[in-house]
C-alpha cells in the first residue's frame, strides 16, 4: 500500500513538472525577439515629398534655393545629438544620430537662412528663398 502511495505521488509530481515545463517553453517562445528584417539605413533615404515641395538633407545639399511661399521639406543629419537650428527664422529642432529630424516649412519672404547645429557648433547649409 505504502509503495502504491509513493509511484501515485511520483506520476503526479512527473505530470505537473512536464506541464510546468511546457508552459515555460511557450512563454519563451511568445516572448522572444525575433531579428529586425534588414532594412536600408534612415540616412540614406530622402525626405518623401509631397506635389510641389522641395526636398533637401544637410549637412549633404548644402544650399537650398526655393521660392518665397513654396513648402520645404528638410531633413537634418548629425553624428552626434545636437539642435539644429534655422537662424533668422527662430527655429530650432532636436536632431540625432541614426535618426534624422525632418522638418516641413513654407518659405518666408525672400532672405538667406543659416542652418545649423547648435552644440557643434557649425553650419550645415543655407535656405536661399527668392521672390
């Protein structure tokens, strides 16, 4: 009796373990990462424009000419994180590496526009705008 008492104990302690084990491996499974599909870099691909606007990455179109009223699509690049800024038209905006800031604009009246990075202190272009 004693030893149909203890194989009894023994199958049941065998049966909870494997469904332990079970439910372990398919929270495992659920879990688990799967690899990011390999994609082309962010940095390599320009803004997506809409009719009529005007595209431009910088530091790389390093002057920027568009018409007074005309929509600009700006995209930004840093190696390290920085503030660009588009001097004389109080605009300023966070950029960061792998991760380019784009920035939609309409044109001001005509004038010349500085952009740049603000803790390295450097310029990265120039948005010419004319009449």
């Amino acid at each position: 009796m004693r030893g149909r008492g203890l194989l009894i104990l023994l199958a049941t302690s065998v049966v909870l373990l494997s469904g332990l084990s079970s439910l372990r491996s398919s929270t495992e499974k659920r879990n688990s990462k799967q690899p990011a599909p390999a994609t082309e870099p962010a940095a390599a691909k320009p803004p997506a424009t809409a009719p009529g606007e005007i595209s431009a990455v910088m530091p790389a179109d390093s002057s920027v000419k568009v018409k007074a009223g005309q929509r600009l699509k700006l995209q930004v690049r840093s190696a390290t994180p920085d503030i660009a800024q588009i001097e004389g038209l109080g605009l300023s905006f966070p950029v960061e590496p792998d991760l380019p800031s784009d920035i939609v604009l309409v044109a001001p009246n005509s004038g010349s526009f500085d952009v740049a990075l603000e803790i390295a202190g450097r310029k990265v272009g120039t948005i010419v705008v004319s009449d």
